[in-house]
C-alpha cells in the first residue's frame, strides 16, 4: 500500500519481543524501508518523525488483553486520522470478540481515520473507522496470502468506500432569506444549495436537523471581539453546517471550514436605470469615420465640378454657376436615394452617373446596416462606471445586505478606495436585511446604489423596476461553511468533485438558473429619444428651407421681408495579578470561550499553584472555560481538541529550565493546530531568548499563531518561522490596563505575513505545458507563469526549478507509484509544481491544491468534417409552416377575389383565363414585380395597395431570415455528446499521456468510460504536449482528442487546421499543486483570493488569451454550396419552361393549319357580310381583311379592299383565332394591304395592336 522508500514506524511493547523486533526491522531494512520501535506509552513521543516523515505508517501489535486498555489510553490524546495505521490482533485467548466486535469507539477513531486491522492468522484485512465516535464500522477491504499477495476487495479510493453515513443528523443553521436557498411553504428547501444538499444527503445517507434561523451570514465585529450570524453558530460549535451559500474571505477561513466553490460570480454596482434626456446627436454620423465623410464630401463637390464640362459639351447654355448648383442638387439626390428628372442621351454623361448610382448603392447598404446598430442599441448615460468613478461622484450613497462579507471588505479595507467607499456607506443597522428588500430601496431611492453579485445568480428575485448593472471586476467564490475541523469536510468535498466530473453539479445549475424565455434576443422598438435629433435636423432643413424661400421672394418678388433665426444650442518578569486583565483582553480578542494553561515544572512550585488558580477563577468569572497541565503533559491536552474548535493555549516561561522543558516539548508536537499566547514571567539573562530566541526553539512554522509578551512589556508579538531554522517577530498590539488591547497590524494573519524574504521553493515544471513557459529571459509567461510571477513579487519568494518532467502524473495501479510532477511532490523532492494541474479525488490524496483559478469544460476536439450538404430547406426555414400556408392561402384567395371586382368593372374575359391571370399578377408582387395597368376602380386600387403592403412587410423580414441561413455555416456532426460518440464507434480516442483524463477513464467502474476506453489509444502512442495532440487530429481525420476547452487556446494560432469542439458535461478545476501538508498553501490560497478580488486575476487570465485581432467579427462571404439549391431551383424551372414552351409551339402550329383549312371564307360568305353591313350599320364595324390568305396576288388586290370593307367587326373578330396571323403575313407580303387604314383599325378594335 505504501512505497518502499516510505518511512514506517512500529510501536510494540514487551521485552521479551525484542527478538521477534529485530527480526522484522532486519527484513524491513533489507527492503529499503526505515523502521523505528516504541512501546505504547511512548506514542506521544513518535510526533517528532511527523515532520520527517511524509505520511506517518504506524503499525500496533496487540498481544493480550492489556495491550488494548494500553493502546486504547495511548491513542484518547492522539490524532488518530493524521497517519495511516496496520493493528495486528495475535493473542488468542478470547481475542475474538474484541477484533470482530470491539465494545463501542475502544482507539478513538474518527470518519476520515484510516486504520487496518488484521485478526491473528486471517487472511481477510478489515478498515475501521468511526461516525458518531461511539461504535466503530468495519469493512472488509483486502485478502492476503503468501503465494498471491495482497488482493484487493474494493476500490481505493477511501471516500468511496465511505459513502455511507448511516443516517447521521446534523446539526445546522440556515441564513433567512437566502438568495441560495429559501423555504418553500410545504416546509421544504428550495434553491442551488438545497437541491445539491438534497444529492448529497441522499448520496451519503445522513440528514440535517435545523436548529437555528438566523437572519445575517455572518460578520466579525471588531468592537465586541464576536461573530455574528451563522458563522457565530458554526464557530461556537453550536451546529455542523450553514445550508446558505458563503463567500470565501480570509477573515472567515479562520473561523470555519469552506467546502470547494459551488459557483463564482461577479459583483455588480446596481443602480435604478438613469432616466437622462440623451439624445444621439452624433448616432447618425458615426456610421462612417472621418475620413469616409470627407471622402463623400469630396466626391460630392469632385462630381458636381467634372459634369459641369459633359454638359457644356452637349449643348447646355446655362451659366456655370447653374449648372454646378444643379449638378450639386442632382447629386445630392442620388445620394439621397432620389433619380434623376432626365436622364441624358450622352454617353458620358450615362456612365459618370451610373458609377455615382453604383457607388451611392454600396455607401447606403453600409450606412443603413450601421444606423440600425446605433438606433436599437439603448444608450444608458451612466453617472459612474466603475467603484474609482463612483466615489468620484459622490452623489450616490451606497448599501450593502447587513451581515454579509460585503460589508467588512470596506469596513475592515486598509485600501484608501475602501475608506473613501465607507464614507458612502449607510448605518449598520440601516442596511438592508435581505437582497430583495436592498433591490427594493434602490427601485425608491434614484441616489442609491447596492453592491451585490450578479441578480442572475439570485433565487426568486423580483426587481420592481429597470436597474443597470456596473462591473466592479471583483469575483466572488461561493461555498458551503462546515464547522473547523470538521471530520466530514473532506467527504462533502469529495462528492462535490464527483459532481464537478460527471455533470450534476452542471445540471443542478442550470435547473435553478434556467432563464424563463427561449434566449431570444427581444428587440425594443426605437424609442422617440433616439430618433428626435433626425427630426430636429428635419425640422432645421424645414426652417431653412422656409427661410430661403422667403428671402429668394424678397430678393425677386421684393413682397416679403428678411428673417433671421438661432439655434440654442456631473469617495513577567514577576509572578503577580497584573497578567489577569491582560489575559481576560488576549481571549476577548480572540473571542475564546476556552483556554488550557501550562506551566513547567518549577521549584516555587506552591506560588505556581496559587497563581493557577487565581488565573482560573478570573477567567472562569468571565465565563471562559479551562484547566491546566505541565510542559510534560502537552500531548494529554489533544484529548480536548475534539472538544474545542480551536484550542488555545496560555503558557509561562518562568525561567530558562522552562524554555528548554517547551522546547523539547514542542518537538514532538505540531505548533500549528492551536493559537498560543506565551508570557516571559523571569528576570535576569532571558531578555535576549524572548526578543532574540536562538534559532526555532518552540519548533514554529509558518501558519504557526504565536502571541509572546516579554514580562510586563506593552508590546505583544508575533512569533512564527519561514524556513524552520530562525523565527520572524512581529509587533502586532499594544496592552494597558486602561485602553486595552490596540491593534497596530492588520487582524488577518496573512495580510501580516506578506514577506517570505526571499525563500527558494523548489519547484517542478512540466515540459510543453500550454499555461506557462520560460521566455527569453529566462522568466515565466503564460497564464500560470504570470500568476506565479505577482506571487513571487508579492510574498517576496523564488523558485528553483529542480526537476522538469514530460508528464502531469497520475497514479499507476500496477506498480503502486505515481508518475510525473506528481511524483516529484508526492516524493518530497519538490515544494511546487510551477504547472497547472487538473484537481481529482486521487491526486488530492497525494499533493495539496490551491484554490481553482479557473473552471473550464471538458471538450472533445477533431477535425472539421468536410461534408457536402446543400442546405434544401434553408429557404423555407425563414418561415413557419403556418406561415407559408397562409400566404399560399392569401394567393389563392386574393385571385379570386380580384375576379369579382374585374367582372363588376366590365371586363369580358372568362373567368377562368381572369383566374390565372390574377394568380400570375399576384405572384408578380410577391416576386416583387408591378403590375402592367393599375385599374382606375378605386376598389382595386385598394385591392392592390393591401397586397403590396403585406408583401413589402414579408419580403423584409423573409430577406433578414433568408440572410442568417446563408451566411451561417452548417457543420453535420457525426456526434455531439460522448454517449453518441461511442455509438459511432468510427472514431479513435486520444487524451494527453499522463494526466487525470486519462485516470477518469481507465480507473472507472462507469460502462460509458470502458467502452471509451476501447477506443483509446495505446498509453505510450498518447501525445505529451497539447500542440502534438492537436497536430496528430490535423493527420487523422478519425481521431479525437478528449481534453478541457482552455488546452486549446494557447495552441490556437499553431494548428494547421480547423477544430470542431464537442462540449461534454464534465467540468474541469484547475489549480496549483504543492506537496502534501505544505505550509505555505494557506497564504498562497490567501493571495489567490485577493487576486480574484481585486481583479487582478481576471487581468491575469485574459492577458495571455488575448485576441491578435481587434475582436471584429470577419464575416465570411456566401459560399456557392450555400446557394446552390437555389442554383438547381432555377434550372430545374428554366427546363421546365422550355419544356412547356416547345409544348405549346407544336400545339399552337398544329392549330393554326387547321384553321387555315377550315376556316377560310367563300366568296359567297364575303358577299353576305356586305349585305349585312348595308342592314347594321355599326359605327364600330371594321374589316374582315385579316381572313385574307396571305397569298392574294395583286392582281385582285384592288377586288380585296371593296369585299372586306363590307364585313363587321363582330364578325371579323368572331373568326380573331383563326385569321389574325394570316393578315399579320399579308402585312408582311403586301404592304399595301397591310398599311390600309382599315386594316390597321381592325386589328386595334380586335386587341391586335402591340401583336
């Protein structure tokens, strides 16, 4: 289970086992494993290896009865879940009960204690642990015999083998009014927090009893020395966990326990919407540049010069100054969109004013896109933009909700900007309580502002009026708070990791964050403030206009008269009673409710009683618990640490003797678990050990808390150790028995301990990481390289980089060893990975990370498809279907009904030949085509004026539509989530070699991740660096490479072909690593807060992902497989039509011969029609001279002309049909016929005119 080249520690007792001892150490020192021997009662003393050891390996032999009522008094003042422990049961006599069923919690375990327990000569290894401390649960979890080894029986990672909480109650507070989290009327929770809470319970089986509402978060107040709120009830210990969401602040780490982030959100300046008078002036001007409009001023000016000359040249007489204000007007027209009053015959003239058309048609099409971005665009005249210009206003007032972290990051601020926002801040106990009631005030209040987090993060927030939202750059961290030290912190953690990976915690997201509509943009219409500057110009133009008119009358007229017009145009050296106040203040600053006091062994031993117990007595007056122990008796005091949330310690050093007894004392104990408060109480040569201790003698490091006071000094100071072999010593407060205790530093301790003096980590970097980088000069670039470098600069710290490694690392199941810069960490051979590492529940047993500094999901990346697809329906997309039905419908109504009011206009042709034209007249108009004859029936103007109207409204918003299909680009997709992908079965799969992707799929009992796992590529044929990952997809279009979305980014402009993305559910934490138990990851994770503070951070992220370009949208021109159905359409009609045409041409010359034959008059008919002319004299009649074959000679030429002149014209044009094209040939052959006047008169009268 452990490494061979890990330390092990065994404690056994019994003389007469020293033999069997030496022959186990003998084989264990053969095997490269260090090995020491204690007895039971000398457990406390193995705390000295704790700091030479990585992770302590006991192994205890219980041998008889005893030996479990001696282990068991052992392990009461021992940390039994800082080491891993192996428990041999080998004595026999009614040993059973004891190792199967032992009676209640006999080594005082704890849930995340790890302990193997092995009954005599079983082969079965049993884990115990415990839940509620009264009763241990066992599980078997491993076989062993000689000839297989170890053969495990479960998984191992350790939490998810404890996943069962057996139904534990714990006790919590819930923050009324959450915007996380509320109480619905059924009694039950509602919001982000409650439905993972809900998960999490079910996942672990346990429950929450509320015993507490409280109405603030929490905050802590420097004049009574207390927390309040919820953190008051989690700090007191009064409950387990707060069912709200908490911001993570520095002040609050040292208080509680903070889960992972849930979510992060910004923070806003919200304010009421501003209701100023801005009108647009310059909206419709900054269309184009400068440069444009005197470009077009000059082409104006340029053009109105050059026609001056074509038109002189053609034979214009006017004056030149005419002629250029006529050219300048006509001009202008064009470019208003006006033609011309005469277009001129010239040449010339024809293609300078074609160019001029074509030039003023591109400049309107680009004017016009641009305007409408002006004109919908709400402008907001904002007084402030950012918390700088905020308190430059001054004129807005600021509010916080009461309790909340808001509050004390300007109230408890050193920062000037702070101060100065304090200044706008109201009362305390003004504030609002809630975030609804402070939207409300601010919705009364046009001069108040709320600083909050972003309105779309809140649950069930109504907002009563328009607000405005200003970006503070500030980042806020949420998570759930659990009392400190909390054994069930890391299993909570654990579940939310699980969540992070495999999508829930994004599905519960986006449940309670779900946006009520469809995410379609809802454009405003413009509203009259944007346009009023048009009509004003409107208006002037009007007023100008009327002006000149005027004085051109008085010039010329000499009637009227001159008029002129103008325009008008927002910051102890003796044992004595005087320590008792000071000691009453020290806990009252810290707000202890518990103190333990040591004391060494000393020859005034009964003065030292004496004082203890005076001591007791006043601090047990001011309701503050607690007991006294001897230097010796250090370890026994780790009894009451389960019992205090933070234990606090009081310790006199009465003389030297005392120093050295603490010294060796502290050896084997760790200093940073508790707060210490340490009074130099002798005289004589012990100024220099307490104002100049030799090297670290109280074994200090650096997140010690250590307060020391010299004898009756004032001055309290501050001990703590950088690099463990020199102690740093700060004045931190100053004490009087009449003002107290003064604070002179800041209360968070690492806003104190913001100098490393130049300590050297020793760093590991891997090589061809995409997020860091060594430059030039030799100095770190990239994302994690420029956060590491403000690191260095602002805890004064450096690296060296001792090792660079190919690989992350992940954990090899089959030789037991991690691999890469974990390895490195996990090793003890570096301090920091200089590279960023993705955060697992494995890796988070080996190495420590800080918090993320981003999120980022997990994504799979290939090659674009290059699959030809003609978009057939893009066309009719544009519409619904009820849409399209309805203008078919409107087609076929509005053609029928046009029917009727053609028959009541006296119309005589047939309905059915009336039919089709209405129908192709109608389609004409939605072809955007006029009509040939506008009737002068003011019913069908009306008709007609409807239709053009609809049609003008459909072929814009057809148009608009019809625009976006083009110009998006259709990607076909052979998968779009990792089920499908695995359904498609054609495609490899790749991850970078040697980092977590990797284990999420190989070490996972999930089916979804074996079937990935047999489309994997082989181990040694993954690609190391993210640009060979993306390279080998350009090669392999059946490759796809499974890694998070920010791996692309740095590598972007190096891929030689375009990426397709697939989002997965998976969300990826990315953070720094240091070795385990490293003692600077507190004020690293302390800085990284105030990074995402301030902004910095978000200033850091973005600068290395920056854009080349000026983030302009490069539009992409119209690709011919874009249009190329509508290509096929018009083909497919123009075969149709010829089709059709040949059709009716055969048809139609069919006919014609026929009629020739049958339908050509006798002489006789001709006389007939003469005699009937004489009866009915028409004054229509007209002549018959169309039946005329085209083959008369002329001969009877002058016979023709006196016969047709004698037919009707009814019944000439009875026979239209069948004779037209025969007079139409005898124009053709016989002019003289053809130009008769009669004749000329018959075909107009028969509709022949134009044929």
């Amino acid at each position: 289970m452990y490494l061979c080249s890990m330390e092990y520690e065994l404690i056994w007792f019994e003389m007469e086992m020293t033999t069997m001892m030496f022959k186990w150490r003998t084989t264990f020192s053969r095997e490269g494993v260090a090995s020491t021997n204690l007895h039971f009662s000398q457990l406390q003393e193995s705390s000295f290896y704790l700091k030479q050891i990585i992770r302590p390996y006991y192994i205890a032999l219980i041998s008889n009865f005893n030996a479990i009522n001696e282990f068991s008094l052992a392990t009461s003042t021992f940390d039994m879940s800082s080491a891993v422990w192996l428990v041999i049961f080998i004595y026999e006599e009614n040993s059973t009960d004891y190792c199967h069923n032992p009676p209640g919690n006999i080594f005082h375990l704890r849930f995340n204690s790890e302990m193997l327990v092995r009954c005599g000569t079983e082969n079965i290894l049993r884990e115990w642990y415990s839940i509620n401390t009264d009763q241990i649960e066992i599980n078997d979890i491993a076989t062993w015999s000689l000839e297989k080894g170890i053969s495990k029986m479960i998984t191992d990672s350790l939490y998810e083998r404890r996943h069962n909480l057996h139904g534990l109650i714990m006790k919590a507070v819930i923050v009324k009014d959450s915007p996380f989290l509320n109480v619905r009327k059924s009694g039950q929770l509602d919001g982000i927090f409650s439905q993972i809470l809900r998960e999490i319970c079910i996942t672990l089986n346990f429950s929450f009893n509320i015993v507490s509402e409280v109405e603030e978060y929490g905050r802590w107040n420097p004049k009574k020395k207390i927390w309040t709120g919820a953190i008051a009830e989690l700090y007191a210990g009064h409950v387990d966990i707060a069912l709200s969401g908490f911001t993570i602040t520095s002040a609050r780490l040292n208080a509680v326990d903070f889960t992972h982030p849930v979510f992060k959100t910004k923070n806003f300046l919200v304010i009421r919407e501003p209701e100023k008078f801005g009108i647009k002036w310059s909206s419709y001007f900054q269309t184009f540049t400068n440069t444009v409009w005197i470009a077009i001023l000059g082409v104006l000016m340029t053009a109105s010069i050059l026609l001056i000359f074509p038109k002189i040249k053609s034979g214009s007489d006017r004056k030149l100054r005419y002629l250029f204000i006529d050219n300048f007007l006509e001009i202008w027209g064009i470019f208003c969109q006006q033609g011309l009053a005469d277009f001129s015959g010239e040449s010339s003239l024809k293609i300078a004013y074609f160019s001029i058309f074509l030039l003023v048609t591109v400049l309107s099409a680009a004017y016009s896109a641009g305007l409408i971005s002006f004109l919908t665009s709400t402008i907001h005249i904002l007084p402030f933009h950012s918390l700088e210009s905020f308190v430059q206003d001054g004129n807005y007032q600021l509010v916080v909700v009461r309790g909340t972290a808001f509050y004390d990051k300007f109230a408890n601020s050193r920062d000037p900007l702070g101060k100065k926002i304090m200044k706008l801040m109201l009362e305390e106990e003004k504030l609002p309580l809630t975030q609804q009631e402070g939207y409300e005030r601010i919705c009364k209040n046009q001069k108040l502002a709320i600083y909050s987090i972003d309105q779309d993060n809140i649950v069930n927030l109504k907002i009563p009026c328009n607000v405005v939202r200003i970006a503070t750059g500030h980042i806020n961290s949420i998570a759930m708070t659990l009392s400190k030290h909390n054994q069930f912190t890391d299993v909570i953690n654990f579940q939310l990791r699980k969540y992070d990976d495999n999508g829930m915690m994004h599905r519960l997201k986006q449940t309670i964050f779900k946006k009520k509509s469809n995410n379609i943009i809802k454009h405003q219409p413009v509203p009259l403030i944007s346009v009023i500057s048009l009509l004003i110009l409107f208006l002037i133009g009007i007023i100008l206009s009327t002006c000149i008119l005027i004085i051109e009358n008085f010039i010329f007229v000499r009637k009227m008269k001159k008029m002129s017009m103008a325009i008008r145009s927002y910051e102890f050296l003796s044992i004595s009673d005087k320590q008792i106040p000071f000691i009453i203040d020290i806990c009252k600053l810290y707000g202890q409710k518990s103190a333990i006091l040591l004391y060494p062994e000393s020859e005034k031993e009964m003065e030292m009683t004496t004082m203890m117990f005076k001591w007791r007595r006043a601090l047990s007056r001011k309701d503050i618990a607690t007991t006294n122990l001897r230097f010796s008796q250090l370890h026994k005091s780790l009894y009451y640490t389960k019992q205090i949330i933070r234990p606090f310690y009081i310790m006199m050093i009465s003389d030297y003797n005392a120093m050295k007894e603490f010294s060796l004392t502290t050896s084997t104990f760790d200093i940073s678990v508790a707060m210490w408060l340490v009074i130099f109480m002798y005289k004589g040569d012990n100024s220099d050990y307490c104002l100049n201790p030799p090297g670290n003698i109280f074994h200090l490091k650096f997140n010690s808390d250590m307060l020391v006071r010299c004898g009756t000094e004032n001055i309290l100071r501050e001990w703590y150790s950088i690099d463990t072999r020199q102690v740093e010593i700060n004045d931190v407060v100053t004490w009087s028995l009449e003002k107290g205790i003064t604070k002179i530093v800041p209360d968070s301790l690492y806003e104190r301990r913001h100098n490393l003096q130049g300590l050297i980590m020793r760093a590991v970097i891997v090589k061809d990481s995409p997020f860091i980088k060594i430059n030039k000069n030799g100095e770190l670039d990239g994302i994690y390289g420029r956060i590491l470098r403000e690191l260095c600069v602002t805890l004064n710290f450096s690296f060296e980089i001792v090792s660079e490694v190919e690989e992350y690392g992940r954990w090899n199941p089959t030789t037991k060893t991690w691999s890469g810069a974990i390895a490195e960490l996990y090793y003890g051979r570096a301090d920091i990975s200089l590279s960023e590492f993705s955060m697992s529940n494995a890796r988070l047993n080996a190495v420590d990370f800080t918090f993320p500094i981003f999120n980022s999901k997990d994504c799979l990346f290939f090659k674009k498809p290059e699959i030809f697809v003609i978009k057939w329906s893009s066309y009719f997309l544009t519409f619904n279907h009820s849409v399209w039905i309805a203008m078919f419908g409107v087609l076929i109504a509005v053609s029928i009904l046009l029917i009727f009011f053609k028959k009541k206009n006296g119309t005589d042709c047939r309905i059915g030949h009336l039919l089709s034209d209405n129908f192709l007249e109608i389609w004409g108009i939605f072809c955007q085509q006029g009509i040939a004859e506008s009737s002068d029936r003011f019913s069908l103007r009306i008709a007609y004026f409807s239709v053009f109207l609809l049609i003008t409204i459909l072929s814009a918003a057809y148009s608009a539509a019809l625009i976006s299909f083009l110009t998006t680009m259709s990607n076909t997709l052979p998968f779009d989530s990792l089920e499908t992908f695995v359904q498609d079965g054609t495609y490899q799969l790749t991850v970078f070699r040697g980092t977590a992707h990797y284990d999420k799929f190989a070490n996972s009992e999930d089916p979804l991740a074996k079937k990935l796992m047999k489309l994997m590529l082989e181990e040694n044929k993954l690609p190391l660096t993210a640009l060979e990952g993306f390279t080998n997809i350009c090669k392999n279009r059946k490759l796809v490479i499974y890694t998070y979305n920010e791996m692309k980014k740095p590598v972007d402009p190096k891929i030689t072909c375009n990426v397709v993305r697939v989002k997965t559910e998976h969300v990826n934490n990315i953070a720094i690593a240091l070795s385990k138990h490293n003692p600077f990851t507190d004020v690293i994770n302390f800085q990284l807060q105030k990074f995402f503070e301030n902004g910095m951070m978000s200033h850091l992220k973005n600068s290395p992902f920056e854009k080349k370009s000026n983030d302009i949208i490069k539009h992409q021109p119209v690709t011919l497989i874009g249009v190329i159905s509508l290509f096929i359409f018009i083909q497919i009609g123009i075969i149709i039509s010829i089709c059709i045409l040949a059709i009716e041409k055969c048809i139609f010359s069919r006919k014609r011969k026929m009629s020739i034959v049958h339908h050509s008059p006798s002489i006789k008919s001709i006389r007939f029609y003469r005699k009937r002319r004489k009866i009915n004299s028409d004054p229509l009649t007209l002549t018959i001279g169309h039946v005329f074959p085209y083959f008369c000679h002329r001969i009877v030429y002058s016979k023709f002309i006196k016969i047709i002149e004698g037919v009707t014209i009814a019944s000439w044009c009875e026979h239209h049909e069948t004779y037209f094209f025969t007079l139409r040939n005898v124009q053709k052959e016989h002019t003289e016929i053809g130009n008769h006047s009669f004749t000329q008169q018959t075909l107009f009268k028969c509709g022949y005119e134009n044929q």
